[in-house]
C-alpha cells in the first residue's frame, strides 16, 4: 500500500487531506493529478512544496498536472494563456534557482547548521551573536567610511611620519596623523571646485555619529523583539507525533546533508527532553541552607574581586597618564608604556571570569542554564565596572589634562584595548581550550574534553563592542578593525571548538539566550555608550589645536551654528523651527519616550496573543496526529 498524504493551503487555511493508493491501482494518482490541475497557480505550487515526497517525485507530479493543464487549455483554444502559464513557470524556475545560489551565499551558513547538530543550541547561539555582531560592524564601518573618511582624504595633508611597525600594537606615531584618529580630521568645508558644492565636516561627523546610535538603537530594540518572538513560537516545541512524522524534510536528497539533518533532529528531540523529564529535587531545610550560604559566599566572593580589579585599573590609569605627560626620550620604552594599561585591562577581563566559572561549578546548580546566566551576570557586573572606570578616566582626567588633541590620546587608548583583546581572545582559546585537551586527554584523563564556556565568550563579545561603540567618536574606521577581528575570531573559535571541545555534558535547550544576549548588549553596554557620548559632546570642551570642532565650546555648538546660518534662509525656517520647539527642548524627549514605551507595550501584547494562538495550534496539530496514526495503523490492520 502506498500513502499519499497530501497538504492543501487554502486562504490560509492548512488542510490534511490522506490519499491512499493501492499498487494495484493508479486512480488516486490521476485524481490527486486532476484536483491539482484545478487549484489556481498559487494553490497548487503550495500543495505541490507541502508534499512529504522528494524533489524528483515533485517534479513528475508537477509535470503531469502541467500536461493536465495543457490538454485542457488546447481543447479550449486558450494559446494565449498557454504561453503566459509557461513564461510565468519559467521566470518561477529562474527566481527559485537565484535564490537557492543567494541562500547557499548565506556566510557560514553551512558551519552554523553543523554546530548546532554537533553541540546544541547553546553552543550554536554564541556564534549566531558573533555573526550578528560581525554584521553590524561592517555596517558602521560602511557608514563612517562614506560619510566621514572618503570626504577627508580629499582634504588630507600628506603624513611626514615614519611608519616603524610598532604602531600596529600602540597605534601613535604613524597613525596619528592618519584618518583612524579624530584628530587629523579637519574642520573646514571641503569643496575641490570654487563656488561649487561643499562639505560640512563638522556637520558630516556629528550627524553620522548620532544618525548611527539611533540607527543601532533601533536595531536593537527591533532584534530583542523578533528573537523574543521566535523563541516564544520555539517553545511550542514537544516531542510528540507530529515532530517525529512531520519533521523531516524530503528535499533532502544529498547524503551528507541527510546525516547532518539526523544529527540536528536527535539534538533536538534530547534538548526537549530533557525539558520534559526535568528532575525537580527536594532539599532539606539544612540542604537548602547550606546552598543560600554557598551562593552567599560566591557573590561576596566575585563582587569583592571586581571591585579590586577596578581599583587597580583606575590607579594603573592615573599612573599612566603622568607617564604619558613626563614623556620619554626612549621609543621603545614609551611604546611599552602605552601598552601596560591595556595587557593589565585585558589579563583582568581574561582570568577572572575562570575564578567565576570554577564559582559557579562550587554552587552546583540544577541546570546549566542557571550557571550559565549567573556567571553572564557576574562577568557583566566585572566588564562593565571596569568600563566605567576607564570611561571616568577618560572623561575626567584625560579631557582635562594639558594634552594637545585628548580626544586622539583617548582613540589611541581604546585602539589599544581592543588590539590586546583581541589578542587575549586567540591566547584564551589556546591556554584555556587547547591546553586543557591536551591535559585532559595525556596527563589527567580523569578531566577528559573541556566544554566550550559560553558565559565567557560572549561577555568577551559585549565587551569587545561596548569599546568600539565608545570609540566611534575618536576613532571613526574602529569598527573596521573590529570586523575584521571578529572574522578571525569566528574561525579561531570554530576550530577550537570542533577539535579541543566536546558538547555540552548535560543536554539542555535554549529558549531566551539569544534575547538575552541582545538585551545585556543593550543595557547596560549601549545605554551606558549613549551617556559617555551624550557627555562628550554637549559637556566636554574639544581641544584647540585638532579635530573638526576646534575652537568651539562643545562639539554640538556645531549644531547650534548651523541652525543660526539657517534662519537666515526663508526656505529653511521649518528646520529652526522643529529644532527650537521639540529637538531642543525636554518635551520632545518626553514624548519619544511615550511613544517609544507605547509601541513597546503594544508588541508585547502581540507577542502574547501569538503566543496563545500557537498553544492552541499545537494542541489541534496533536490532536490531528494522533488521529492521523489511528488511522493509518487500523488501514495497515485491515490490509
């Protein structure tokens, strides 16, 4: 006996149709043919994907009913719309075919499904967010090199500096006057033809630095809502009839690919249940005790070490700028100099969160999720103390010193930190991964393969871009040399974790870490961004001698000098009028927020009303599928 189940999409309406066929006969084929031939173009192409059969067996079918059709149209004289149906299939064909090359064009679209059969979910979300990431750095770096640094080069004065090396590791010298840095950024109009058209460099910098935080702004409120959505509808998920007979999918025709959708299907079903055979444990009182005060312990323990690692950086960074001011004859001893603030920065941020994550093993929590997010809080609390630490250094003591151009001292300063993180980045993954293989399988076989540390590596992340979005303002290309650091670390990481790695020891699926992940990137990291900028550039006084805004008071008295040229013009009198009555004035922020509050509220209600709405749909799909069983067991009963 054959089956053939057939999915007909009807006004968005899915219909289970089951069409049995036995070999002797070959009726319900020419019927199945015929009721194709009868659907319009759109119907049937949904009915023909929604087949649980191969492509080849597709394509016969859809052969047929297209000779179906055929004779139909000829016996009515329709030529014409012969020729239309075929062109409409051949332009069908062509767009199908494209979009396959562009989906296979994906980057690291095929690594990403393998890591996920390989290692689950959770492995597979830290990559995800570094590809997200990636992402929106080639963004920025688009953005800033078209708006402020192509403009520039037509302006720029010819470098008299020599170029020795070492200003790859320090980032002085040679690129100091270079356009990585504000300072070498001029703040003259820029027209190469006489009254011709010209270039507000002031304008260009300050507007495609505060146009790109409210475009990442956007970016990630709109990211934290469409994982949020997505991971509620991933909820839906249980292993039941329905995921076992209707998972797979029957274009799969490679033997690779087939084995590696096996593999992704069986870490599936393992992570849901372990979600269904979720151990709940009851402790005694003294148990429970003993587990508040070993919990007790471990915070006082990781707070009291990320206060003594801010300490240290904040008297390191005093130290450093009166050795930047005393100045040295000696090249190779200030070039150390400049690097001792970001090797410690860097060995605090990389050696304590191992302290964390042999913490949280002490704690022995009841699932890995909850390590998991306690040791995120806990790096979270140590990375971003230590950023505020050096934002306050940066802001407070640098700005205020006797430098000539402090806001280049400052770009050079966070060119250094994400230099030597990076470099940490690679060393992590050789001492803390590779190592530990080798340790774990020779020496001590008892420790066996190291897990890959998610907490870690992606506060690593957070932390990594909280630097570069400070940086933006001193140093327009540092996304650049962000991007193309997290290239190398995709690779970097993916074969340490393919080769030094096993998967996760407990089997656990991920629901919110990808929402979660977005929403520590933004707060506090981008918020706590907006404050640092939203100081430079209304409180802080630019250097005299450098820069696009020398000689002014603040770097948004730009914006104030052009809106005064503004008035002048008739056609431009609107423009004064928006930034005098709602952009200048605390009303304005007021009513953003409302909205912004507004809309936010209104999408989670939305979220919520798909959420029951796919509970009740999984509920009828179960239902239909335990009954689709019974049906099919008592028909293969009866023959």
């Amino acid at each position: 006996m054959l089956l053939y189940p057939l999915l007909v999409v009807y006004k968005n309406y899915c219909i289970l149709i089951p069409i049995f066929c036995f070999l002797h006969g070959f009726d319900a084929e020419e019927d199945l043919v015929g009721s194709l031939a009868s659907m319009s173009t759109n119907e049937r192409i949904k009915a023909i994907q929604k087949m649980p059969e191969t492509m080849r067996k597709k394509r016969e079918i859809r052969n047929k009913v297209l000779k179906e059709i055929t004779k139909k149209s000829r016996h009515r004289g329709a030529q014409c719309t012969q020729c239309l149906q075929g062109a409409a299939v051949s332009f069908r064909r062509f767009g199908n075919t494209l979009s396959e090359y562009f989906h296979q064009l994906r980057l690291w679209h095929k690594t990403l499904k393998i890591i996920g059969a390989e290692f689950g979910t959770s492995v597979l979300s830290y990559f995800v967010f570094l590809k997200w990431l990636l992402n929106l750095n080639i963004f920025s770096f688009l953005i800033n090199f078209g708006f402020i640094t192509i403009p520039q080069f037509l302006a720029a004065e010819p470098n008299n500096l020599s170029f020795t090396g070492l200003e790859v590791f320090t980032g002085a010298g040679y690129f100091q006057q270079t356009v990585l840095y504000y300072g070498f950024y001029t703040n003259a109009t820029i027209s190469k033809v006489e009254n011709g058209p010209s270039y507000n460099m002031q304008l260009a910098y300050i507007f495609t630095v505060g146009i790109y935080f409210v475009i990442c702004f956007l970016i990630l409120l709109f990211s934290m809502a469409k994982f949020f959505s997505r991971n509620i509808n991933s909820q839906t998920f249980s292993v039941n009839a329905s995921k076992l007979l209707c998972t797979w999918d029957f274009n799969i025709t490679n033997e690779k690919a087939v084995k590696l959708q096996q593999k992704n299907l069986h870490t599936q079903i393992k992570e849901s249940l372990t979600e269904v055979n979720k151990e709940v444990r009851n402790f005694s009182v003294m148990e429970r005790v003993a587990r508040i005060a070993t919990h007790l312990l471990a915070w006082l323990a990781s707070l009291g070490t990320a206060v003594a690692a801010c300490a240290a950086v904040y008297f390191l960074s005093i130290n450093n700028l009166k050795l930047f001011m005393k100045g040295y004859r000696n090249d190779l001893e200030s070039q150390a100099a400049m690097l001792v603030l970001p090797v410690i920065v860097s060995l605090l941020n990389t050696l304590i969160p191992f302290f964390f994550s042999w913490l949280g093993h002490l704690e022995k929590f009841q699932t890995p999720g909850q390590h998991i997010y306690v040791t995120i809080t806990r790096n979270t609390i140590l990375k971003m103390s230590i950023v505020g630490i050096l934002c306050y250094y940066w802001l407070n003591i640098v700005a205020t010193s006797e430098s000539q151009c402090w806001e280049t001292l400052v770009g050079q300063d966070i060119y250094r930190l994400v230099l030597v993180d990076f470099i940490f980045c690679l060393l992590g993954s050789f001492f803390g991964e590779f190592l530990r293989r080798i340790i774990g399988t020779t020496v001590c076989m008892n420790l066996g393969l190291p897990e890959f540390d998610i907490g870690r590596n992606v506060l690593d992340l957070i932390y990594a871009q909280t630097l570069t979005w400070i940086g933006i303002l001193f140093s327009p290309l540092l996304p650049g040399i962000q991007m193309i650091a997290f290239f190398i670390v995709f690779f970097v990481k993916k074969v340490s974790l393919m080769r030094n790695c096993q998967p996760p020891r407990k089997v656990w699926r991920t629901a919110q870490m990808m929402t979660s992940f977005i929403f520590l990137l933004f707060c506090p990291s981008f918020l706590g961004v907006l404050s640092v900028t939203g100081v430079t550039v209304w409180r802080l006084k630019p250097s005299e001698e450098c820069g696009p805004f020398r000689g002014l008071s603040s770097m948004y008295a730009a914006v104030d000098e052009w809106i005064q040229i503004l008035q002048s013009y008739t056609a431009s009198k609107w423009v004064v009028w928006i930034y005098h009555n709602l952009i200048s004035s605390e009303l304005f922020f007021f009513i953003l927020s409302t909205i912004l509050l507004v809309v936010t509220y209104l999408y989670w209600q939305i979220i919520q009303g798909r959420k029951t709405m796919t509970e009740l749909l999984r509920k009828q799909i179960n239902n239909v599928s335990l009954a689709f069983i019974c049906i099919f067991c008592i028909i293969w009963l009866l023959c």
